[in-house]
C-alpha cells in the first residue's frame, strides 16, 4: 500500500509492517512468484544480494522450509475467504498492551484533550414519544440479566464442577440436533445460542485454577457429551501472562476460552461477510455463559486481549483456520470496588406524550 509517498508493505501473516520501500524493493516482490536463491534473483534483477536479505528480515519475502514459508503455503490453498477477512483475521493477533500507568495516562490525555462523547441517544426531539414500563429485576429471568457485570477483583473461594457445568452449557451445549434440513447436509447442533447456517464453530477450553474435582490445567469442553477433557498440564504460563498482562485472570476460578474454527463456516459460506458473523457468535456464547455464572451468584470479566500464539501452541490449534476470540473469567466476587460508583437509573415508565 502507499502512504504518502511512501510504499508501504503489511505482512500480515507475520503481523510486521515495513516502511518505506524502494521502487528496487517492489520489483524485488514482483518477481518472487516461484522459489528461487537470493543469488539467481539477484542476478536477474541487477541489485545487491543485501537488499534481498533485508525484504527476508522484513518478512516481505519468505525462505522456503521455514514456518513462516509453511503457513503462507496453507494460507493460499486453505483460507476460502479473500484477503479483506484473512488481513483482519491475522492482523489482530498477538497485539501488545499498555502497562496500566501508560494506559492511565492515555486515558487522562484523552480526558485533557477531548470533549466526552455521549454513550447513549435519547428520543428528545422525536415527534412522538412512547414510553414502556420496564420489566422486574427481582425475579426470574431479569434477575440474572441485571446481577451480570464485570468484575476485576476475584476471592480464593473453589468454584463447583457443576457451576461451571452449567456455565458451559448455558453458552455451548449442544441440546439437539437438526437432521439433513437440505437431503445431504447431515446433522446440525443446536444451542442455546444462534450460529450462523448452524455451523457451530466454537469450540471451549478451561483454564483451571481452582475448580472442586479438577487439578490446574487447561480442558477441553466437548459441547456435545458435557464433558471435560484434559489437554495441558502445569507448568502452564500464569492466566495473567496468556490474557493481555491483566493480573486478576490470576485470581479467577477457571477462564473459559472461546476458539473459532472458520472452516466450519468456510464450508458453507464463501463469502467474508461470514467472518463478521462468526465474531458476532462468540458474543452471544459469552453473554450466556455471564448470565448463568449470575445466576449462581458469580463474576465474571471479558477480554479479547490474548497473547494468541502462545495459547495456540498450548492448545495445539491451527494458527491458519482458528482463532481465540473471546475470553471469560469466572469466580467469586471479591471485595475490590467496582470501577467507579454505580446509580440505579432513575426513570420511570409513563403515558405516552407527543412533542409539540
């Protein structure tokens, strides 16, 4: 890409951006279409050796045998998205983070510098508005939606095999299947929550730290027997280390991580708006499993900060085809205070009044 009048270079299988390349440099990229030796492309262009060596540095070529190499190869043949869904798919991995103090000093700089922005639009100004009461959160349904918030602050307190049971089955049990709906198909998982074409691409894993009848370590939950199976054992990396360098993941009972595994979707969908849709699931699957850990009286705290390669090699996932997407940590709340103080909402339902 340029930018200004510089040529730009974004390998982003390798997530590394080279600035300012020469026009040497682009003739260079053009004309490596097949493996050949740096000498041999050297000779055919007319140009140093080194300039070669420095594009393989740069991850704008790559040499034949490596990883880097290996993956570019599946990537082409296997990824049946285009490039607008592959560039965002690896781009975002692996992204570093702010310490906490540079992080707060953004945030005051921001504050400084920028006037706030509203974070929700009333009806003022409508020609006619229509109030509605609004529902109980004391009982039921509501009662588990409105006890939902993010919690940074975790107690030691064990968390009970069955709680997070029924925190996984909320999110990614399978409780039925859908048989050939198109003569052929095979046969559908249904949830609890929607997917896309029901191609169910998620799968789970549980970090462990202190569950009752299960050693530390990270499982896998098979949605459809309901069962946990070991996949690592310790010495495993703290929570803190593989979750975007936030300290409370450490404290926190078990952390569920939600991984995509696109060929299910690619299977049907040939299209890159999919991979939106894919995304979007995991937010559904999340908000479940939030939900029932409210229900049993439990917090819980989000992220999409993942130290990506690294889980991936723990887990054994394809780095091409799967992502980790999501990420919920689950355990008793602790006696850290919320972030900011919290006010009930004040309004109350009302008849219905047009604006003059």
């Amino acid at each position: 890409m340029v930018e200004g009048s510089q040529l730009v270079a974004f390998n982003y299988l390798a997530n590394d951006v080279s600035n300012s390349l020469s026009e040497s440099d682009r003739r260079i990229l053009l004309a490596t279409e097949r493996w050949t030796t740096p000498g041999r492309l050297a000779a055919r262009l007319d140009v140093k050796e080194a300039a070669i060596q420095r594009l393989v540095r740069a991850h704008c070529l790559v040499v034949e045998g490596t990883q880097l190499a290996e993956e570019d190869e599946r990537f082409a043949l296997e990824w049946e998205w285009d490039l607008r869904a592959g560039l965002f798919h690896l781009s975002t991995k692996d992204q570093g983070v702010a310490s906490p103090e540079r992080d707060e000093e953004m945030l005051n700089e921001r504050i400084a510098t920028r006037d706030p922005i509203p974070l929700y639009q009333t009806n003022e100004g409508c020609p006619l508005v229509v109030p509605m009461r609004r529902p109980s959160t004391q009982t039921g349904t509501f009662r588990a939606l409105a006890r939902r918030r993010t919690r940074r602050s975790f107690t030691k307190r064990r968390l009970p095999l069955q709680t997070l049971g029924d925190c996984l089955y909320a999110g990614l049990g399978i409780t039925g299947i859908y048989i050939d709906p198109v003569p052929g198909y095979g046969k559908l998982p249904v949830k609890m929550t929607p997917s896309g074409g029901a191609r169910n691409p998620y799968e789970a894993y549980v970090y462990t730290n202190r569950v009752t009848g299960l050693a530390p370590g990270f499982y896998h939950y098979s949605a459809f027997e309901h069962s946990l199976g070991l996949v690592a054992e310790p010495p495993l990396p703290p929570a803190s280390e593989l979750f975007g360098e936030q300290e409370w993941y450490d404290t926190a009972a078990a952390v569920v991580v939600l991984v995509a595994n696109f060929k299910r979707s690619m299977w049907k969908y040939r299209h890159p708006l999919v991979y939106r849709a894919v995304l979007i699931e995991a937010g559904h699957i999340g908000q479940n499993i939030m939900v029932a850990a409210a229900h049993h009286g439990l917090a819980t705290a989000p992220t999409a900060l993942v130290a990506d390669r690294q889980v991936e090699q723990i887990l054994g996932l394809d780095h091409i085809l799967s992502s980790v997407v999501y990420v919920v940590a689950v355990g008793a709340a602790g006696n850290a205070p919320d972030w900011g103080r919290y006010e009930k909402h004040p309004a109350k339902g009302g008849a219905a009044r047009r604006r003059r």
